[in-house]
C-alpha cells in the first residue's frame, strides 16, 4: 500500500488502496503514515450512510421540501449518483417507509415503489438501511381520532395527525407494522434505524414539520391529548395521593386530579414544582415508550444492526428529550445513538458541545455514536463534521447526497483516514440539562454554548448531567466544570461535594451559582459543611472547589496528555482518544492522525 504527501502536513491515504484495506478490516496509520512492520495499530474505520426520500413524501410548496430536494435526497438512487457515492465510500443508502404510504386501504399492502427503489441500491452494490415512519397514519386510519389519540397541543387545542406515544393502541400499530414489514423487507435490509416519535422519528414528541405530505404539526408542547392528560393525572395521583397534597406543593387551588392540572405556555409562568411534575412525567414517558419500541424492533429485525436517532439541538418541553437518557436505551439496544445535527452550529468548537453530549454519554453507558448532517452543510462546513464525527469517536457518519458532492474533495481527503476511536479525557462539563427543560429564569443557553466553545479552544472535555452523575459517572472523571450557573438536585449536589471530598476538583466559570433545585442553599454552601471552602486559582490543589474568570488560565490545571503532533503554529483542536491523537486545522480543513 502506498501513501501519498498532501500539501496540509499530513499524508492521506490512496483512496482506491483505502477502500480495498477497508473492505479488508484494517488500515494502519501515523499521521497519515504507515507503519509498516514497527508498532502498527489496527485502524477500525466508520461505516458511511446517505438517505434517500421519495419526492412523492414531499410538500413541495415549502421551503424545507425544496431544501431535501436540494439536498440531493430525492435523487440520491439515480444510477449515475448511486455510483459517485458508492466510490467515495458510502456503502449503505437509509430509505424511509410510511405507514402513510404502504397501507392505502385497510390490510392491503402496497410495497412497489418501496422494494424498487431498495432493488436499485442493491443492484448498485449498496447496501440498504430502513427507518420506518409507522407514527403517520394513512387517510382511512380513524380519521375523526375518535378511537386512537392523536398528539394535540396544551395551549391552542391544535391536533396533529401524529400517533399518541401516550395511547397504548400506538405501540400495538407498530408492532403489526414491524411484523409485516419483516416479512416483507428483512432480507433486504442491513440496517434498521429505530423511529420513535415526532417530527422526524426520533427520541422525542415534537411535532412542528410542514414539509411532507402527511405533516400536520400540533404547535406548543403536544401534551394536551386526553391519553397524555390521564397519564399526568394517574401519575399525579400516584405521587400526591390527595389533592390537598398537590395543593400545598404546588401553591394553587385545584378541586380534584380531574382538572386540566397540565401546565399552561408560557411554561416558565407556572409553579416550579408543577413544571418539574410535568417535566418528569413528560420525559419519563417518551423513555419508557422509545425502550418498548426499540424492543420491538429487536422482536421483528433479530440480528439486524440498528440505529437510535436523537435530534433537535436544545432539550426543552416541546419536544421531551434526555439525550443522556435516550443513549441509556440505545445501550440497552445494542443500537448506535444517532445525533443527527452535526456540524449545525457551523464551528467546530460550537458545535462539538452537541456531539459531546450524546458521545459521551452513549460511550459511558456502552453504545456505538454516530452522527448525522444537520440537513444542508456547506462546503466550507464539511470539514467541521468530519473532525465532529472523529473527535468523538462516532463508528458511523450519516451525510447526505449533495453534502458530499458539493465538498467532494474534502471527503476524498480528509475521510479515508478517519478511525473509530473514543476520546479520553479527565475533563467534564455539567450539562444543565433541567435548566433548559424547566425553562429556569437566568439560564442562557447562548452562554452555555460559548463558554463551552472557550474551552474546546483550550482542551478537550467530556459532557455528563445529573441522570450520569446518579448513574456513577464521576468515578471516571477528575475535573468537573461549571460553565454556567445551574440548578442542581439534592442528590446530585451532594454527590459533587462527595465527588470532591474524594479527591475531586470543581471549577466555576466567572459568576456561576448552583443553586439546589427548590431550595435556597447552593453546592458552596453545602460544600463547607463537609470542610471544602471555594477558592480562587491562586490556591489550586489535587482537589477541591474553585472559582476562575479565565480559560486560558485554567487549561494548565486540566491539561495532562502530552500531544505528539505539531501545530505550526497554526490555530488547532486537539483530541486525545484510546489508541491514537488527532488534530484539526479548521483554516487549512486538515486533519492529522497518529497513534499513542
């Protein structure tokens, strides 16, 4: 095998070389160097997916049906494109099947235009993958939603065409549906894409897309259907026993668990306690709903390797999502967490906070992390990706058509080297993931992005929130940092302040407070009932709790790895994973690669 010089101070691999190594299961590389017969290191590398959409799905007549179209989705099965992608790697084409379309009248299947386009990718020498939208009903299916609940919106009473997670008719759909794909699909397919809810079939119940045929958002947050209204209330009932308990937690005046007791828009004007109830309830409900789907999906695709998707880059009451949580489930799965915005915040130091999240969480409980392009990236973004999906150790990169033939020489440069390889780091951010949920008065989310952005400037760091922390996250960590001030849970407060009696250190940015959720004590305080003060970075030990006003300043305490790679001095991102160190060099969309 031969290697080739680029002009970016690495040397690529021979993409026809790459591509028969790959097929073979192993490439060895330093730098972008072989290593002959020294201290090679086998080099696993990600498996690459595109989509494809029928334009028959499509609402043409909005923006976001032309962007897919523009995109390249609708002809990414044309022979003459099947081809261009199958030479730059892409070995596997996602194909999305509608309840909307297979089923046009009660029991009779029609799969025509399904298994042709899934023959034309395997008569490509594709591979195909499926993600099976079975939540969209077709025309004939109740269509007075008298019988199955559809998602409807608290504030404004607008329905949506979408199956209620909240209905238990939803999950016996979609385990007749599974089953009659099966028959139908299974020998087909080499992936299955686990689809749960919402919009897009991922971990969440957002219904807000105008852009298919069969779309019909709700608005607000979709928990107002009479289904999701008597789970809250059993729940309730469950936890108060009495309405005078529910009374006096909540400060308002409700006669029984039979009044519309959900909160109303804005969300943020409602009792705090009322909120974190419905929060609860809210998110719980969508986990233990995506974990019985998911296992009907290992009921009817037995063998089949699948994916769980996770969108949307926030995590707020309109659409539900834990990401920590959902990766928990897709560990559970044996399923790759999906995060399907990748590259969206168009900074590679921006952006990373949102891959980190799901990667770290789906590596600390044991799932693969793949990652999905954000719709449309530019050319000038594809690198960006690319280092996102390498810097978290993503074992699949999902891109679409055009995303890859308009930077078409960046993937012929930059992708043959890329490995599967997790990150390490002793570094932590906590991730206030209740904040955002609760809608907590202060917390900016804005903030929270550029101060996570300051430090990737200066060292890698891993994401946990307080579900991990509960979990035992922090016995694998040294420095936990605080970019933003954040409501904590009792438990996770105090397992912080055991985390740094341990032996631990905590680091506030700037004016951070942690405050503990529906109390008026913070971490600091309950921290010095345990002997541990706050100090400034004039005082900095093997543990404790500090406060600093300064990335920089505070990149020589958490910075341990010595890194081999030279920068130049050019502007860089570092990574440290398992067997090799990677750098990124955004001005010159150059990525090097060389083992320990």
């Amino acid at each position: 095998m031969k290697a080739r010089k680029s002009n970016c101070a690495r040397i690529f691999f021979d993409r026809r070389d790459f591509l028969k190594s790959l097929a073979a299961g192993m490439i060895c590389a330093s730098g972008g160097k072989l290593l002959g017969g020294q201290t090679a290191v086998t080099a696993r590398h990600p498996a690459f997916h595109t989509r494809h959409i029928p334009v028959e799905h499509l609402n043409l007549e909005t923006p976001m049906g032309r962007d897919v179209v523009r995109n390249g989705l609708c002809d990414a099965i044309k022979p003459d494109v099947l081809k261009q992608l199958r030479d730059l790697g892409v070995e596997l084409v996602e194909m999305r099947v509608a309840w909307w379309e297979i089923e046009p009248e009660p029991g009779r299947f029609d799969w025509s235009r399904t298994l042709r386009d899934m023959d034309v990718v395997l008569n490509a020498g594709l591979k195909v993958g499926m993600f099976a939208w079975f939540h969209y009903p077709p025309a004939w299916y109740d269509p007075e939603h008298k019988i199955h609940a559809r998602f409807r919106a608290v504030d404004n009473s607008v329905e949506s065409a979408v199956l209620s997670l909240w209905d238990p008719k939803t999950v016996e759909v979609y385990d007749r549906l599974l089953g009659v794909s099966a028959d139908v699909l299974k020998g087909r397919l080499s992936f299955v894409y686990n689809s749960i809810s919402g919009t897009y079939g991922e971990v969440d119940y957002g219904v807000h897309s105008k852009h298919y045929r069969f779309s019909s958002p709700a608005g607000g947050y979709p928990l107002g259907d009479r289904c999701a209204r008597a789970s809250f209330a059993g729940a309730l009932k469950e936890k108060y026993g009495s309405i005078d308990a529910l009374n006096a937690a909540w400060g308002v005046r409700a006669a029984s668990f039979g009044d519309d007791l959900v909160p109303k828009r804005p969300f943020a004007k409602n009792p705090l306690k009322q909120r974190d109830d419905c929060m609860q309830w809210a998110t719980g409900s969508l986990l233990d709903f995506t974990d019985r789907v998911c296992g009907l999906y290992r009921k009817h695709y037995p063998g089949v390797t699948g994916g769980l998707p996770m969108g949307h880059v926030r995590e707020t009451m309109e659409i539900g999502q834990i990401k920590s949580l959902a990766a928990k489930v897709a560990a559970k799965h044996g399923l790759t967490a999906r995060w399907t915005g990748c590259a969206h915040l168009k900074s590679f130091d921006r952006s990373n906070l949102l891959a980190r999240r799901i990667a770290s969480a789906a590596h600390f409980y044991g799932a693969p992390f793949g990652t999905e392009a954000a719709l449309i990236l530019e050319k000038e973004n594809a690198a960006n990706g690319l280092y996102e999906s390498l810097a978290n150790g993503a074992a699949l990169i999902h891109d679409d058509p055009q995303n890859i033939l308009r930077a078409v020489e960046v993937h012929r440069q930059l992708r043959p080297g890329m490995v599967v390889d997790p990150p390490e780091t002793s570094v932590a951010v906590f991730y206030p993931v209740e904040d955002d949920l609760l809608c907590i008065d202060g917390f900016s989310w804005e903030d929270l992005v550029a101060n996570c952005a300051a430090l990737r400037r200066v060292t890698d760091y891993d994401v946990c929130d307080s579900y991990m922390i509960a979990d035992g996250y922090l016995k694998k960590t040294r420095d936990l940092v605080f970019p933003v001030s954040s409501l904590l849970r009792e438990d996770t407060a105090r397992a912080i302040v055991a985390f740094v009696v341990g032996g631990g250190r905590v680091w506030l940015f700037g004016d951070t407070e942690l405050m503990l959720l529906h109390q008026s004590t913070t971490l600091v305080k309950l921290a010095e009932k345990q002997g541990v003060s706050l100090h400034g970075l004039e005082q900095v030990s093997s543990s404790g709790l500090y406060r600093f006003s300064d990335w920089n300043s505070l990149a020589r305490y958490l910075i341990r790895q010595t890194f081999s790679i030279p920068d130049g001095g050019e502007p860089c991102y570092r990574t440290m994973h398992k067997q090799y160190e990677s750098c990124y060099f955004p001005r010159k969309a150059c990525i090097e690669i060389r083992p320990r």
